[in-house]
C-alpha cells in the first residue's frame, strides 16, 4: 500500500503543478477551499461540513457572522497539516475581505484587510517600493493566518513575520472591535493565539524599501553542517539547512540582501528549481522509499543535486508558490539543541524506515533571540531552531509522527501550531509556556468567555476557556 499511496500523492503534486503552470500562476488545486458543501485543507487530509460557510466582505459583516454563530472557525488559505479548520459549527473564510487599504510612503506603513494572500500583497506592496522585511517560505498563506500562527521563516536578525507587524484590529468572541498595538496583551495573544481570542480583520505593517536577495543553495557534509552552523548563520541574512536519512550530504541554503540586479530570467528559472525539487521528492523519493531502496540509494541521490545561485526580488526569494504533497511535523527548540535533536530524530527514522515509510526530508531554520511579539509562539523569546519533518503524504507517516511527539514531551520543544499535532495538548503547552500560558488564558477568557472560537483541536490544544477572574482589567 505504500507504494500505491505514494503514487497517487505523486499524481496529486504533477496536476497541482500542471494546472498552476496553465492557469499562469493563478491557480493552485493543492489549496484549501470549499466543494460541494465541504471544506478541505490544502492537502485534502481534512474534510468538513460546515453548518453554515460564510465569506462577508465587510467588516460589519464579519461582526454579524460572529455575534450570530456561537460556534465559529475562521480559515484562510486552509494551508495547515492539522484540524484546527474542522468544526461542527459555522466556517468563517475571509478570502473576500482582502486588499490593500492605506499606504503612508513617508512611514512605509501598510494597512491590510487580514483576508489577503501573502503573494498578493507581496507584489502590491513592490510596485509601491516596498517590501516585508521577512516571510514564510509560502505565498498562498492569508495575512490572518500567518499572524494567527506566528509563521516564521529563518534569519540571523529577523525571522519572523510578525517583527513587520505593528497595529492590528480584532473581532473578539463578544462581537466587539479592538485595535491593539504592539506591547498590548491582545496583541500578544492574537499572534501566534491559533484564533482563540478573535478574528484579525485588519493588520498594519510596517514595512521597508524593496530589496533583492541573492539566492544559492551549496551541498555540504553533515560533519561540516554540525561544525559550522553557528558559522553560516553569522555570515549570511538568512541561512537553512536540508538534512536527509542514509545521506553524509545536507544542503545549506542562503538569502542575502544585494544591490546586483536579479538574474536573467530568475522567476523562470526559480520556478523550474522549485517544480523539480517538488515532481523529485513527490516520484523519485516516494519510489526509493516504498521500494525499500532509500536505505542504498538516498546517498547517491542527494549528491545529484545541483549548487545553485540566483537573484531575485526579496519576495520571490523568501517564497515558494507549489509544494508536492506532503505533510510537516515542526517544532521549536533551543538553538544550542538542534543538532542533538535532529540526529537523534533521523536515526529513529533509520531504525524504523521500511518500505512501508514514506520519504523524509528534515529542514532546519533559526531565528534570534528576543522575539517578543507573540505570548504563547514557539519561539518567543529564545535564540530557536526549528526542526521540519517533511514526510511524503504516502506510506505509514502517522508511526513516525506518533514517536516523534511522545520524544516531544521528554525535551524542551514547543510545536509548531500550523503543523501535524496529533497528541500534544494543553498540558504540554503549559508546561512550554510557564507564566505567559497564564497570561494568555486570562486575556483569552476575556475576549471569548463563551468558547466561541473553540473546536476539537483548540479544545485539545489550549483547554478550554476558564471563567474570567472578577475585576479583571481589559488592556
């Protein structure tokens, strides 16, 4: 069956990428959306029916979808590897309140409607002059979204995308507009807050002149990766790095700013890097895995890949538009830890691996120390690594996962709340979070004291909401 399911999640990566090549960029299959009175994620895991799905396109109308369902989940690009998006209540999408509302040159900050896609405000803002500082490693996410999960990409001096964000607007579960800024608790607690104090209807960026990145990806040793992380980190704006089971090659990826002029053809040539990056990990790698050769051939296959370097505007260099099919499993751990942990983690994959486990690529991005914007995100506060098992939607991947979450919970590591989270619960968050969980479940308490926002998964995840403390204050 391995083979099979492998297969099909192959089929399902080349028509994503195929429709998205015909519809010029316009349109990805692999996206999550309502069909036939069903919601799916992007990757077609999860599935509901919603009792009512509702798209306002003002912001009266997002304040009447609230105060009339008393079960309401809000989704974006449905771009997540868990059920956060599944309720049995109402579903509220925001896709049709999006656009750009207010643009001061003179402070490059940029008012936003929440609904709006990460690529298309990515392109408005340059034919302005102006650019996000930092962005997730995907466009189709919703500005919303990528806030409400405190989305990071990976930066020795920035690294996520909220250090842009500076001024937000929230629909709480009482129906009532807030503003909060930066510093405030309803700030901190709607990023990275998985929707659970209100719907974030509008965002303010504060941006910066548009800029190129030169981008290049070198193959490296893994006893080089291990020596000299700390190295490429301290030398490049923003370095990554691919690790792969039965391989001694890792790939280390690099973005820095430059002021050379992006490369001939570079937005081609980067889109026919990435569709044969995606077309190899969803074929070759789903062959060699469930053929029970990865164990012989990945060694080999790794060093096919080629060194790479191109220049591109900032936006196209930190994103990436098409995935194969795929699920991710990600969590944040002390930076100091990362290769412990990491290693530790490949070679129970390699004690495992039979034919019926699917194809793993492992990625490892880091942010500074000092991040302050979130109460509860992964990585507030500490210099983080973040560790990404990417394993091909095929095979016997919840095994693997299942392992991977129990190890969770004997080291210092907070989940990712975007990404596959099965069995971590309120529980483990708490124990992350200390003090700040507090904190965040008294301002939660305020703002949906009905459990409004709540599903199964953020019932499981954050516990349920507790009655507010008498005499409590609002911020």
């Amino acid at each position: 069956m391995g083979l099979v399911s492998g297969v099909a999640a192959a089929l399902h990566t080349t028509l994503n990428l195929l429709l998205y090549l015909l519809s010029g960029g316009r349109y990805l299959w692999l996206e999550g959306r309502l069909r036939k009175g069903q919601y799916k994620n992007w990757g077609h895991r999860f599935t509901h029916t919603p009792s009512a799905f509702l798209q306002p396109d003002t912001e009266a109308g997002i304040i009447a979808a609230v105060r009339d369902n008393p079960r309401l989940r809000v989704v974006g690009a449905g771009h997540s590897f868990n059920a956060g998006l599944v309720s049995d209540g109402a579903t509220l999408s925001l896709d049709r309140y999006a656009g750009i509302l207010h643009i001061d040159q003179e402070t490059r900050r940029v008012r936003a409607k929440a609904g709006s896609r990460v690529r298309d405000v990515n392109r408005a803002l340059w034919a302005e002059g102006l650019a996000i500082k930092a962005l997730p490693s995907h466009d189709a996410q919703s500005l919303a979204g990528i806030i409400s999960t405190d989305v990071h990409g990976t930066g020795r001096d920035v690294g996520f995308v909220s250090s842009s964000v500076v001024a937000i607007r929230v629909v709480d579960g009482r129906g009532e507009v807030h503003a909060a800024e930066v510093g405030d608790e309803l700030f901190r607690c709607a990023i990275g807050g998985i929707g659970a104090v209100g719907v974030i209807i509008e965002v303010t960026l504060e941006c910066v002149p548009t800029f190129n990145l030169r981008q290049a990806t070198e193959k490296v040793s893994m006893t080089w990766a291990r020596a000299n992380t700390r190295r490429a980190l301290a030398e490049h704006h923003h370095a990554s790095f691919y690790v792969f089971p039965f391989s001694e090659t890792a790939l280390l990826h690099t973005w820095n700013r430059t002021t050379d002029a992006t490369s001939f053809l570079g937005g081609a040539r980067e889109l026919f890097s990435i569709s044969v990056a995606a077309l190899s990990a969803a074929w070759a790698g789903a062959l060699m895995a469930h053929t029970g050769t990865l164990r012989l051939l990945n060694r080999f296959a790794v060093r096919f890949q080629a060194n790479t370097e191109l220049v591109l505007k900032s936006y196209a260099g930190f994103n990436r538009t098409v995935y194969h099919l795929h699920e991710e499993l990600e969590f944040a751990v002390p930076a100091a830890d990362v290769w412990a942990v990491t290693d530790h983690l490949i070679e129970r994959y390699e004690a495992l691996y039979t034919a019926k486990m699917p194809y793993l690529i492992v990625e490892l991005r880091f942010t500074p120390a000092g991040h302050q914007r979130a109460m509860i995100g992964p990585g507030v506060e500490r210099e983080t690594a973040w560790i990404n098992l990417c394993l091909n939607q095929s095979g016997d991947y919840d095994s693997y996962y299942a392992e991977v979450e129990a190890y969770l919970r004997t080291i210092d590591a907070r989940p990712h709340p975007g990404k596959f989270c099965e069995t971590l619960d309120a529980e483990d968050l708490a124990r992350a979070h200390g003090e700040r969980w507090r904190r965040f479940q008294r301002v939660r308490a305020r703002h949906d004291p009905d459990g409004r926002f709540l599903n199964p998964f953020t019932q499981r995840l954050l516990g349920p909401v507790q009655p507010p403390a008498q005499g409590g204050h609002e911020e």
